[in-house]
C-alpha cells in the first residue's frame, strides 16, 4: 500500500481518484493540505485528515508520496524540497515551477534517490512527457512544436469561426472557467513558453530555460488579423516551437503565426492540445487531445502515482536533461521567414510610398498590401494598413519598426508567417 498526501484541494486536488478508480486500490490518500479545514469538502472521503500545515504532510513518515498542487513557485518549491528531503516521491502538476526550478528538484531528487512524476505538467491529459521519455528516448529529436495552451486556441478557433472579436470571446471563455478572471498568463504566451522549456529540455537532454524563448501572445489580435489571415489561405495559432539544427544551438519562439490551413496543427480545435516532433529515426509524429481541465490532469497525475506504486517510476541520474548541462541558444534574428503585418500609419497621400521606402532601406521586400477603406471624415488620423512581406530576418524588420515609431506610426500586429 502506497500511503499519498495531496497539496490543495482544488477542482483538481479533489478529484484525484485514488477512493473510486479500481487502478489505484494500492493508493491511499492519507493527509490533504488546504487553506481553509473548517470548509466542507464532501468531494473528499470523510475520513481524510486536513491540514493547515504543510510540515503535517512533508514530514509524515507514514506518507510515501506528496502530490504538489498549489499555485505559484515559492511555497511549491518549498514543499517539493522539504517532500524529498524526507525521502518521499513527489508528483506535479506544476509547469511554472520545473520549468523556472527544474534543475534545483531534480539534483535534489537525484541524491536521495526518488522519482518526481510531472506527466501533468505539460498538455495535462496527452501523455507527451510519456513520449519524450520512453518512445523517443533512443531516437535525435530535432524539433518540436505544438498548440500547448488550450485557453488561446479556444479564443483564436472562436474568432475565426463566429467571427467574433477578442474581447467578446475572451469574456465568454471566463464565464464557464475555460479561461482564468486574469488571463494574463495564458493568452501573454508564459504558460506556453514554460511548457516550451520543459518539453525542449526532454528533448534535446539539456536544460533550456524557458525565459530565453522569445515570447508573445494573442492580446493584440484583432479579428481583422483572423479574416485576412483566412483570406491569404492561413490560420493563425499560438506556436510553441523548439529546434535543434545539426551545431547543437537551439532556437525557438513562443508566438501567435500563420500557419497555412494544410498543417497539421492548424486544424486542432478549440481548447485541445497538440504537438509535433521531427526526429532522425521516426520522422514526424504528432500527438493530440485534451490539453486542460480537472479530469485530463487528474488521470495523468494518477498514472505517475501508479508508476511510483508499482515500481516504474524513473530515478533521475546526473544524465538526466535537467542535470545534464544548460543549452545554448543560436542568434534567433538572423533567421529568415516572412511576416505578416497590421500597421497604424498617417491617413494622407504618400503614406504607402514612405512605409514601402522604410521597407526598402532595410532590403526587405513587400509581397502585398491591403489598406481598408475608412469613411472620409477620418482624416489626419491613424489609418490600418495590412501587409505581408517576402523573407527577411527579424533585426531588420525591427529596424523598419523603429523607423516607423519615430515617425509617429504605430504597429499593432507582427506575425511570422509559416510557408509548411
């Protein structure tokens, strides 16, 4: 019998199935750490003790397993290390806190010997830590890359199919909680990037810090983006993509692009999860399915504790990615793509002529362009302007961008543009 503590009683906490799954007959919950004991919890078996303290679940010696499932990284990184410390298993859900402290609780982790399951933490209900570490293990990775935050695809499949706008989506996603009352950390592209890093560090076995991937969201879209993005035979999504070229740098982005309608992530819907991954012995591989929610991170958590229980679980070793050194990142500007782009720009004559001679002083090349009309009593005012350019490198796109800040222009969209 394997004896588990639960940190939170959450939507997640509470459902962990450890009294009604038949798989988990040989797992006991024995305490649950929350906030408040006083308040009633009839999702969990009466008989449970609650805490306040977290000393009550790190150091029970009766307790093999400590499942971590608060919020935040300070006070889960404090019970993980005190878990462990103690010689107990720990299990998590957390992305923030193994992507930001990783190497801290696997060194920890490796010297006394114990696993820390985190299937949970990446894409919940897909097992693509699972895939990563046992079916690609013996194979090259060389890239990765996936629609990871569920919250954001919802937003981006609902402007593109109802055609609705940001902000009307984005509030209809919170009302049945599919989207946070502040979304900042799902739709600013972190949550993605977090789980960016630690699917790069399985990957390519060296830990790659999540805060070096450049990152953006999907805040500044408009539904305009969306329609001619469309239009062009493109849909746009929030990618978290990693590579691994044949000289051992990485590079990679967290970003909203457009993707032509062909590729194999444009079509995952709603709030569904996907990943790519291109290796040297199996070539391409993609794994979809449910990326959020109670249920999806409950069964995932349920299989680490199940690995634990009957001896599967990995041991971490000085070789493992998170311990095996930090990688090295190539000079992500000089890549070359094309960009989509939705300027502000003066409402007069010779506008278009003084945004294309910027372009031109930078060597970049416009594909085409497209200027809504506006009604004629807008004047002297800022104007939209949509264009697409032919490949060029980021520094000096952002070299047109200053240019055209300067001049009192604004931008409100930069989109790479994905060719397959």
């Amino acid at each position: 019998m394997i004896t588990v503590g639960v940190a939170a009683a959450g939507s997640i906490g509470a459902g962990l199935p450890l009294h009604t799954s038949p798989p988990a007959r040989n797992l006991r919950l024995k305490t649950v750490l929350v906030s408040d004991a006083a308040k009633p919890r009839p999702e969990l078996p009466a008989a449970v003790p609650l805490t306040v303290c977290p000393a009550a679940l790190t150091d029970d010696p009766q307790s093999d397993v400590v499942v971590e499932l608060l919020g935040g990284v300070e006070e889960p990184l404090r019970i993980v290390s005190r878990a462990l410390a103690q010689g107990k298993a720990v299990v998590t859900a957390k992305k923030n806190l193994l992507a930001e402290r990783g190497p801290e609780i696997f060194s920890l982790a490796a010297e006394r010997r114990l696993p820390v399951g985190f299937e949970a933490s990446v894409c919940t209900g897909m097992p693509i830590i699972r895939t990563l570490q046992e079916a690609l293990h013996g194979d090259r990775i060389t890239a990765l890359e996936g629609i990871v935050n569920g919250t954001s695809n919802y937003l981006l499949m609902r402007m593109s199919e109802e055609r609705a706008a940001y902000e009307q989506c984005l509030a209809d996603a919170q009302r049945p909680g599919l989207a946070e009352p502040d979304p900042g950390y799902d739709v600013s592209g972190q949550d993605a990037a977090c789980e960016a890093g630690i699917l790069a560090t399985l990957a390519f076995g060296a830990y790659v810090d999540f805060r070096r991937l450049p990152t953006s969201g999907i805040a500044s879209l408009a539904l305009e983006d969306v329609r001619q993005a469309e239009a062009m035979g493109y849909r746009i999504k929030l990618v978290a993509a990693v590579h691994r070229p044949a000289d051992g740098y990485v590079d990679g982005e967290v970003a909203a692009v457009l993707l032509p309608l062909n590729h194999p992530l444009a079509s995952i819907r709603m709030e569904r999860n996907a990943v790519r991954s291109e290796s040297k012995g199996l070539g391409e591989k993609l794994l979809a399915g449910k990326g959020a929610g109670p249920e999806p991170t409950s069964v995932s958590l349920l299989a680490d504790l199940l690995d634990i229980g009957e001896g599967r679980a990995r041991i971490p070793t000085s070789g493992h990615p998170f311990l095996a050194g930090v990688a090295e990142f190539a000079d992500q500007q000089a890549a070359a793509s094309r960009y989509y782009l939705r300027l502000a720009v003066a409402d007069r004559p010779g506008t278009l002529a003084q945004v294309a001679g910027c372009f031109a002083s930078q060597g970049i090349s416009i594909a085409s362009v497209l200027q809504p009309e506006v009604p004629d009593f807008a004047g002297g005012s800022l104007v939209p302007l949509m264009l697409t350019t032919h490949s060029t490198d980021r520094r000096r796109l952002d070299l047109v961008l200053a240019a055209l800040a300067a001049a009192g222009w604004g931008r409100s969209g930069v989109l790479r543009i994905r060719e397959h």
